[in-house]
C-alpha cells in the first residue's frame, strides 16, 4: 500500500487552507504546499494569512518547480477548474493519488478528462463551516471527508489516502455508494448554498421555520431528489432531513461559499448547481421551478456587480 507523505493543494481558498492547515497541525511542517501559476505565487508570497486568529505561513510552488506530490487536491471554485487543471498535470505522476474538495457532482469527470480517471477518487466534503475574506479563514467545525471509489482496482489507493486522513487527523468516512453521498451533497448545496446567496442570509436563516428562505432552500432539494431518482440514485426525504440537520450544527450566522461569492461580489457557482438541476430536468422533462427562480435571481445578482 502506497503511503502518502507530501500534499499538492491547488486553490487556496477556504477549503484548501483548511485542509493545509489541518494537515500540518496533524503531521507537522514539510507534508503540504500549494501549486499555483507565477502571478498567483508572486501574490501569496506578499499575503500574511491567518486562521482562527493564528497567523500561518504555507509553501507555494509553481508546477515547473514543485516537489513531486503523492496526493494531489483540488480546492478551487467551479468557475476556476479549466485554469487550474493547467496546474495540476504537470504535478500528476503516475502514482499521484487525485481527489477533489468540490462541489458538485462533476468535477472529477472534468479532472478526468484532462488528466485520466485512473488515480482519481472520489470525496465529498461536508459538515464544516470555514469561510474565508482576504487573507483570513474562519471556522468553528471542520467537517469530514466521505471517500470512495468508482472502481473495485481502485480500493488499495482508497486504503492508501484512508490511512493518510487517519494520521493526519481528518474525519473520514469510507462511503459504499460514494455516487449515492455526492448526490446527497449536491442536494444540500442546490438548497442551502443557493438560498444564502439569493437571499442574503447565514445558515440559522436559511433554515428559519416558515420562513421564505426555507421554503426555497427545501424545494429546491426536493426538485434535486426527483431528478436524482430520473439518474438512477434513491435519495429520499429522509436524507433530505438529514442534511438539514448537519447544517443545523452550523455556526448560524455563517454562510456557505454562494453567500461569501456575494459578500465578496465574485461570480458564484450557480451553474453548478441550479444550471446543472436545469439542465438535467430537460433532459428528463422535469419541471423545477425553484431552482428556476434561484438561477434566475443569482444572475440578476451577479450582472449587479457590474
């Protein structure tokens, strides 16, 4: 069994300084750093970041001059995957373990893509509340990863990047069905992600009973278990509930990474989601009109910015 020892991060957003930040708390310096393109590595080497109050410094290499890396993540927003893929292959080995902290559901296809599926698996993070303005992180729960394979010859990296989350710290699950916990994840960021950054709010809002933005935020989920069931995965009402009380363990006042993008007024990832939900819906027929009108009101949004 491979054993990972150093840690390639591309995106140094919330989730990428997360993960370094917990990585080297768990098995010290020297086992992480980021790859960035030139521009980006010049503009972090002049940033004081800090998390939790700590101030904290990380490596930054550009592909040409990165250390060969044993696990390669991807933590950049939807809107920057294409960029950053031009990052990750120079830094993909042959025996290079790749996974994605993304949203959605279609990020490692399009890692595929690029790079072969073969060293790819698949994770879905949840249950953290980092977010991130300027240079400083914040967050009161790290969350878990759920990791899983598409492949039965894929099971000795699984055990490889297992036993990796183990030492260094990090919450994991081995899922059985890791297809079944994405859509899951993606139910709950159709919902939750697009529901703070419509209607401004933080996660205690969101979930208001009665209120307007709970009424979005669980139909829009609801459009999501439908459409799940049209591509062959049972979700159901109860995962549904689930999820909503996940978040209710939430900093309430927090905000997922939809409800930073406004607050930051930067394009948000509502192709990811509500665009994704519509575009399979017309493949099945489906009607979904509250993703409709959460697609339509993060455009009016974002041409704001303007």
């Amino acid at each position: 069994m491979k054993r990972i020892e150093t840690v390639g991060i591309v995106g140094m957003g919330a989730l990428g300084l997360l993960y370094a930040d917990l990585i080297t708390r768990g098995l010290g310096k020297g086992h992480v750093f980021f790859i960035a393109d030139r521009q980006r590595c010049a503009r972090y080497a002049g940033m004081a970041f800090s998390i939790n109050g700590r101030e904290v410094s990380f490596p930054v290499a550009a592909p040409d001059e990165a250390p060969a890396c044993d696990l390669l993540i991807a933590a950049v927003k939807y809107t920057g995957l294409h960029d950053a893929l031009d990052v990750m292959a120079p830094c993909a080995g042959p025996q290079t373990i790749i996974i994605s902290v993304m949203n959605g559901i279609s990020s490692e296809e399009i890692i595929a893509g690029r790079l072969g599926g073969g060293n790819i698996l698949h994770v879905v993070a949840q249950g953290m509340d980092a977010m991130r303005f300027g240079s400083a992180l914040r967050y009161t729960r790290e969350g878990h990863l759920c990791i899983g394979a598409d492949a039965p010859g894929k099971q000795e990296m699984l055990e490889s990047l297992r036993a990796f989350l183990e030492r260094a710290g990090i919450g994991c699950v081995v899922e059985r069905d890791i297809r079944r916990r994405m859509w899951g994840k993606f139910m709950l960021n159709v919902g939750i992600n697009q529901t703070c950054m419509v209607f401004g709010a933080g996660y205690g809002k969101a979930l208001e009973k009665g209120s307007a933005e709970a009424m979005a935020c669980i139909s829009a989920m609801r459009e999501v278990i439908l459409l799940a069931r049209c591509e062959g995965v049972d979700l159901s009402e109860k995962d549904l509930q689930g999820y909503l009380e996940l978040i209710g363990t939430l900093d309430p006042q927090a905000t997922p990474s939809m409800g930073q993008d406004r607050l930051n007024r930067r394009p948000s990832e509502v192709e990811l989601f509500a665009g994704t939900v519509r575009r399979l819906a017309a493949r099945h027929g489906l009607a979904v009109p509250a993703n409709d009108f959460l697609y339509g009101r993060a455009k009016e949004i974002e041409a704001e910015y303007a």
